[in-house]
C-alpha cells in the first residue's frame, strides 16, 4: 500500500494552460504538471526565481486528476499591451487582442504520492496545503478557490484506486501512472525550470474508472 494525498479543487472560474501562445488561450480539459506544481510551489511559499526549491518540488511528487464535473467554458477577451509578436519569439509588440478561455463550475479531484527522488515529502506538502504561505488560485489568479483544498489522506494500492475510492460513477481520470487498459497521451506541461516558460513533453495516462477500491483513510 502507498500514501496518497487528495485534494479537492473547486471555484466558479478554472483555467488550466494548454500548447498557447499570447493571442489565444485555451484551457486544457484537466489541471497538468506546471499547474499543479504551481499550486503546490505557492502553498509551500516556493518564489518562481527559486529554481532549486522549483526543482526540489518537481522532483518531489507526480499526480493523477480525476475529472468529477467538466463544467462550460466560456472566454473572455482582453487586450494586452507589450506581449510578445505571435508565433515570433520574444520581439515586442505594440497592443494586440487576446482570448482566454475558463471552466465555469468544474470540479477535479487530485492524487499526489511521493516519487523515488522526493525532496519535500507528503507530510510537508500537506502541512502546507492546509496552511498555505501564498494564496492559491485555480489556474489564474482571478479563480479563487471555495472550499479547502485538502480533502485526505489515504493509502491505496494504485493512484486509480485511490481516486476511485468512495466514487459510484463512471470518471475520467488523466495519470502519470499507467494502468491496465489506459490510452497513453502526450502532453506538453513539464516546466524546464532553467528555461522560463518552456515545456517539456511527458506521457498522461487517460481511463475511466467507477466504485469504490481497496483504499482506506
């Protein structure tokens, strides 16, 4: 059995980044990596010019997202001024038009567990999720979350059964863990710390999963 860490993220607004560049952003359909570690990294108190607590932390945990209510999307338009040239690296730019798309009332329930290599451990994490240092938000700072993140700590053969614990429907579930019968995605979220708003890819393991599993609290 391994420990897991559950939490719960809710708000009326989410927005969780996809492949972008400044003119249109889109929201993927779940919470990935860069996402997760930033919320994480702000609940810890982690500043972004740290790259060895950044570091520390990404080395620390992986994580499976369960998919509890998708919600609608909606986007909203602004007008950003000095933003990079579309498509033409780091060149600046006068004013120019953006559209950046939210989740309305959706709702996703997260597994974290300690890797191999971990450096801060599930107890410090949870420590800090409870009592966070920096304010976390769901995606932008303009989603605020409504209600505590931590929902538990459990412990559970596979990250699949710890988020299929206490579950009477069919979810979808996007894991770094593989598991039998998942389709295997790739997807561009893993933050290349020396490298500012550059990603790396990783593979996400995409199932369903329904019930209640061998998990306890």
């Amino acid at each position: 059995m391994r420990e897991f860490l559950i939490l719960k993220l809710q708000g009326p607004l989410q927005a969780w980044g996809k492949e972008t560049f400044e003119g249109l952003r889109p929201s993927e359909l779940f919470p990935g990596r860069s996402a997760l570690l930033g919320l994480l990294g702000a609940c810890l108190g982690v500043d972004r010019t740290d790259k060895a607590g950044l570091q520390a932390l990404a080395s620390s945990v992986a994580f499976s997202v369960r998919v509890d209510r998708q919600g609608q999307k909606m986007t909203d338009y602004h007008t950003v001024k000095n933003a990079r040239v579309y498509y033409q690296g780091l060149k600046s730019h006068e004013t120019i038009q953006t559209w950046r798309e939210y989740w309305q009332d959706a709702c996703y329930t997260v597994a974290i567990w300690s890797q191999k290599e971990a450096v801060i451990s599930l107890s410090d994490i949870e420590r800090a999720i409870k009592q966070p240092v920096y304010t976390p938000f769901l995606g932008r700072r303009s989603c605020p979350i409504t209600r505590p993140l931590f929902e538990k700590k459990i412990q559970a053969q596979t990250a699949l059964m710890a988020l299929a614990h206490n579950n009477e429907k069919i979810m979808t579930i996007y894991s770094e863990e593989d598991s039998d019968g998942a389709i295997e995605l790739k997807k561009r979220d893993v933050p290349i710390i020396h490298q500012p708003r550059q990603f790396a890819s990783r593979k996400v393991f995409m199932t369903a999963t329904k019930g209640e599993a061998n998990a306890s609290e």
